[in-house]
C-alpha cells in the first residue's frame, strides 16, 4: 500500500503482522512505543505492528509505501534469536541507503500484487523474496551489534510463537479494558504462570509490564493530542483508579501525567 500527501494518518492503530516501511521521498515523523522517529527519504523501518503506532508529522512530499506480513509466516523463516526477539520486544529496524530507493519501492509494489493474488506461486515467490529482504536487514543490524551472522535460529518451536503471537493480539485489542495476566492467559489456554514466563522467555518482558506499556502508551498519545482531564485518560487507557495510572505512568516515563504534558506537549504539536 502507499500514502502520499502531508497529512498524518488518522487515529493510532495497531495489528499483529511485521510491517515494512518505506519512505520513498520526502520526510515526517513516525509515533510508536512512545516516541517519535524521524522518517527520512530511502529509509526502510521494520517492525511488528502489535503496539500503537501513528504517522505525526509529514511533509507535503512524503510518500510512504508499505506492506505487511503476518507474524506466524515471519516465525516460519527461523530468524536469529537475537532479531527474532528484539523484533517482538518492540524494537524497530531502520535501515538507510542500503538500496536506491526505487528498488525497494519496485519491490514493495510487486509484493503487494503477489502477496494478495489468489495464484499460489505468486504468493510463494513473494514471501521468498520478502524473507530474502529481511534477512539482508538482519545481518547488517547483526554487524551494528557486533554480532557475527552464523546465526543460529530461535530456540522455540512454531507453536510457541503462535502462542505469543495470540497473546499480543489479545493485549493490543483489550488493552483499554481491565484485564489481567490472568484474562490474558485464559484467552490462550494457558497457566498465568506459565503464560508470564513464555512471554518473558521470548519478548523479554513480564506479560504485565507489557500490559502497562501498551496502557501508558496510549494515555501518552492522549495526554498531547487531546485536552481531556488526567482522570479520563486513565479510564480511557484501561485504568480503574488515578493512583495507579500514576504509579504505571511514572514507571514507565519517569514523569508524572502532567508533567509529560507540560514537557512534551509543545514538540507534539
């Protein structure tokens, strides 16, 4: 798919596949995991979409291109351990002038066509070449970290993937609601305990604290786009009582709610 324009997108979404994207001119400001990224021309950005993300800021140039994958297909390409968890502990990949920019473009495009055809052979040519693509992104964030690429695959099985992958999408849809660790796991048939600890054995944090940041994420879009009272964003971010939005927020940000807005409001505008 493909935007082009200078207005952001609309309200913050989230959804449970990897997603590319690329920046085929232009630039603008990408809002995700609480912060903001500066989007250049002939950048590619990839990351997996279950956190709240949002296109801020964007030049009457900016023109996006991007597709997605959904996460169980990724899983299947036995990725590096070390990607395959920083990927799904939120962190996002960004790559710069790896390609002129019209080749990563021409391939996104196709992509798109293949991906979405009904011919079975299309689609399989597709996610070759995608999956050739992501992984020339993993050995160069390989390099940047030192690593050497004799990489060895995950250690976990598909099947605990899909689990995790099921968790994620849960969290990212009901977030705003009351649940806990313990509704989480009833969800995917699985013991609190032993749900809390797959989930922090893949993704490298607790199912809770993952919980609470897609919660304070949320109040923090609210808290600099809108004018509501603290109160209403913290029901608005699943929170039954101030004083713990409060505690969570100041965990998580290091700033009260108010202070946040009074710090950060004026950038976000």
């Amino acid at each position: 798919m493909e935007s082009t324009g200078g207005r952001p997108q609309g309200a913050p979404h989230s959804h449970n596949e990897v997603e590319f994207l690329l920046v085929e001119r232009g630039s603008g400001q990408w809002w995700m995991n609480g912060e903001r990224v500066a989007l250049a021309a002939g950048q590619l950005m990839v990351f997996w979409g279950v956190r709240p993300h949002q296109l801020v800021k964007a030049s009457r140039s900016l023109a996006l291109r991007w597709l997605t994958v959904p996460l169980p297909l990724v899983v299947e390409w036995r990725l590096p351990e070390f990607f395959a968890r920083r990927l799904l502990a939120g962190q996002r990949f960004l790559e710069k002038d790896t390609a002129p920019p019209s080749q990563d473009r021409g391939s996104l495009g196709r992509w798109q066509l293949d991906f979405e055809s009904q011919d079975p052979q299309r689609r399989r040519l597709a996610l070759l070449e995608i999956e050739a693509r992501l992984w020339r992104l993993v050995f160069r964030a390989a390099a940047a970290a030192g690593l050497r690429p004799g990489l060895a695959p995950a250690a976990h099985g598909q099947r605990y993937y899909d689990q995790i992958s099921r968790i994620a999408d849960f969290v990212s849809r009901n977030f705003s609601e009351p649940i806990t660790v313990v509704d989480v796991a009833g969800h995917v048939h699985m013991h609190p305990a032993s749900a809390t600890k797959l989930f922090k054995k893949i993704c490298g944090l607790s199912l809770m604290h993952y919980i609470t940041q897609h919660r304070v994420f949320h109040a923090q879009r609210l808290l600099l786009s809108t004018d509501r009272k603290i109160l209403d964003v913290a029901l608005e971010s699943g929170y039954q009582s101030a004083s713990r939005f409060y505690a969570a927020f100041k965990e998580v940000c290091g700033l009260t709610p108010q202070a946040y807005r009074a710090t950060m409001g004026k950038a976000w505008r």
